[in-house]
C-alpha cells in the first residue's frame, strides 16, 4: 500500500474502495494511517473526512441532489464521492468555504478529471449557500433525513424504544465519534499495561480501556496479548462467562474474526475447560488462529456441524446480523443493509440456533448474541426458539441492564458501547 501525504486524497482513496469494493472503514483506514507520512494533525483530518462523510452521507447526498442540476443517478461515481467530502467540510467541519470548495475543485482534477472539477465547484457552491434541509413527511422519514439513517433502521428503533427522544438520544450517538476500545486478554497482557501505555481506564470495566490513537502503537496490541474490541462485545462474553463450571466442553459455534473467541479463550486458560472456536470462512479461520492461545480452531459451516465435533456444555451463537447496532464504528452498514438482507440473516440466525441445540449436552447453556437491536434479531429470535424448543427455557441475566425477560439489550446512547444484544437459554434438566 502506497503512502499518501495528502489528507483529502488519502480520504478519497479508503472511500472509494469502502464504495466499490464493499471495505470496512474501520479495517482499511487504519492500514492506509500506518503507510503514510502524514503529521498527527492531517492523520485525524483524513479519519474525520471519511468516517464523517460515510455517517452523514444521507443527508450530503440530498444536499448535492437539490444543488445539481444533473440527475443524481447520473453523477459520476467518483465526483459523488469528492462531493460528499466537500459537503461535510462545509456542512460537518469548521474548513472555511473558500478552503474546503478549493480542495475539493483540486481533488476533482485529480481523482476524476478537469472537466468534472467546474461541476463539482458549481455543486459545492449551491450547497454553501444553502443553510439548512425541510423535510417533508412522517416522523420515521423526517428522523431518517434528519439523522442520516436509512428508514427501515429508525423503524426498527421506534420498535424497540418506543420513544421518540430515545430514538434521536440513539441516532445522535451513532453518528458520534468514537475512541477504540481495547481489551487486555487476561493473562497475556493487563489494563495496567495498556494504561502505561497511553490507554484510559473504563470505569466498572474487567479489562476494558479507550485509546485515542493507532492501536497497532501499542506493543501488547502488535504482540497479540491484547485487542480491539468493543466493551459490548466484552460484556457478552463476561455475562456468559459466569456460567461457567470446572471441566466443560465450550464452542463458539461462529468464532469470526475472532474477538470473542479470543476472550473466552484467554478466560478458559487460567480457569480450566475444552475450547473449541469454529468458523465456517476459512480466510476468517485464520484470523481466530492467530488471536486465540487455547482451545481448537475448526472450520466447518454452524448448521452442519460433523458428529466427530462432539457435544457441548456451554455454546456461544455470535450470530451474522444486520449490525445495525455498531454504526458509530461502521458507519458504512447502515447504506449496505437492507430489509432483504434482514430477512436471510434471520432465517440463518434460526438455523444455527436450531443445529447448536442439537450440540448442547443435558443442563447446558446456549448463548445468543447479535450486534443488532432489531427485535427480529433479539427477542422475536428467542422467542420463536423457545417455541420450536420447549426443551429449553431463559436464563436471566443477572446484570443492571437486563429487562424483565431476563435478557440484556446494550445501547449505545446509554452504555457508550454497541447496542448488543444477549439470551442465555438452558436445555432443562
């Protein structure tokens, strides 16, 4: 990967393959950071052009639609993209006019071509002269423009919150900056490491701290006694970790790239058990392999597990899910889910619920976690379990956050963390 010395192109650059080649911001960014010379200063300009112009990009996008006078659709792919980053300096940072509609005219000629750049300076000036957006409609489409988010998604939010202040409380937050949260494997690295080292103490945490920095500064980090993980995430596996008993057999059934599979791991080499983590992408399998120091890495697709796997006392379901409840970390989620994509993951989510409880041994805990708020993916999900398993039954949670079902839902307006989701169900006795 080539250096880039310039802060709006190398913005451009991670976009455009965000864009095109469906990357994650939260992987790409930091790898393009590492090979360029930039100062600290241009480092955190770039990140704040990308993640900022991928969270608001909803809303830029009607601005460059009233400015234009071409159609939308008919925008080239890449323009739209130096568009939306002029949008945000004008719209989300404190760049000048004159400095942010310049740059942008530069970039144009760079990234697309000098007869693109007038239309982009023509564009860009349109949408500085425009103050403020009205929007029409219900309050579901009116919170959408507003907030930058897709419908569908703030539907699924006045679902479960069933308030609408909480709902904006919740889309602010997911369009606000957030600092990497790390975690201290237990045995390999500690907080007190991580502290020394630059990284702030999250109060109430076991091993959690916030870095404001490159995490692959930082030794444990680089050494993989430690990670990047949300506390969400930490939460899930320390909430199900609590089950645990002397010389039990443990599977996360979809292991990942490997966070949780990491933690539980780390947990089960000081306090005895089997572990198992298996992932049905074998590129991701390697991952696992190289963040967990204790258990068996396997590779098998969760539905159709071999008989040779054995049987389990405690399974994790870390299930795929729209991951509509990390959008301040993946801000780019919220433009590639769909209802449709909804509607398969769910169908996939039951699938492994049903081929786990086949893998659980008599008294054992199941673990169902998502990323996801949406109550197809959480309650509706465990309900409809429970029903086709009658053989099963909720164990509560027992932490300040679970509902009166006895699970834990996570938000990020309330908990600063993931909007996480987890059920413990035990096979009866």
């Amino acid at each position: 990967m080539r250096g880039i010395d310039n802060p709006r192109v190398l913005a451009f650059e991670v976009l455009a393959e965000v864009e095109f080649k469906e990357q994650y911001s939260n992987l790409l960014l930091p790898k393009y950071l590492a090979a360029s010379p930039l100062s600290k200063s241009d480092k955190a300009m770039a990140t704040e052009l990308v993640y900022g112009t991928l969270r608001m990009k909803g809303l830029y996008d009607q601005y460059i639609r009233i400015a234009s006078d071409r159609k939308f659709e008919d925008i080239d792919p890449k323009a739209l993209i130096v568009l939306q980053m002029g949008t945000h300096q004008l719209k989300g940072m404190r760049t000048p006019i004159h400095a942010a509609i310049y740059e942008s005219v530069e970039l144009a000629k760079k990234v697309v071509g000098r007869s693109t750049a007038s239309f982009v300076n023509a564009v860009l000036r349109r949408v500085s002269e425009r103050k403020t957006l009205e929007w029409e409609g219900d309050l579901i489409s009116t919170l959408a423009g507003e907030h930058s988010h897709p419908e569908w998604i703030v539907s699924s939010y006045l679902d479960s919150l069933k308030d609408e202040y909480l709902v904006k409380k919740l889309l602010e937050s997911n369009n606000h900056p957030t600092k990497p949260t790390l975690i201290a494997w237990p045995g390999l690295s500690s907080k007190d490491e991580l502290i020394d080292a630059g990284a702030t103490d999250l109060d109430g945490s076991v091993n959690a701290v916030a870095f404001d920095g490159n995490p692959g500064e930082l030794a444990a980090v680089r050494e993989r006694r430690a990670g990047v993980q949300d506390y969400g995430s930490q939460i899930v596996v320390e909430e199900f970790f609590k089950s645990h008993e002397e010389n039990l057999r443990w599977l996360d059934l979809c292991a990942g790239p490997g966070g949780k599979a990491a933690y539980l791991s780390a947990l089960l080499a000081k306090h005895g058990g089997e572990f198992v983590a298996n992932e049905v992408s074998e590129p991701r399998a390697k991952l696992v392999n190289q963040v967990v120091k204790f258990g068996t890495i396997t590779n098998f697709d969760g539905r159709k597990l071999p008989e040779s796997i054995g049987s389990f006392d405690r399974i994790l379901i870390d299930a795929p899910c729209t991951g509509i409840g990390a959008l301040r970390r993946r801000p780019e989620v919220r433009w590639r889910r769909n209802v449709q994509d909804l509607k398969q993951l769910v169908a996939l989510q039951s699938e492994l619920l049903d081929s786990a409880s086949g893998r659980l041994n008599s008294n054992g805990i199941l673990a169902y976690a998502t990323c996801s708020p949406h109550q197809a993916e959480t309650t509706f999900q465990i309900k409809g379990f429970l029903k086709r398993h009658p053989e099963f039954e909720v164990m509560p949670i027992n932490h300040q956050r679970a509902d009166k079902d006895g699970f834990l839902q996570l938000w990020t307006h309330l908990d600063g963390c993931d909007a996480m989701f987890l059920a413990l169900l035990r096979m009866k006795g």
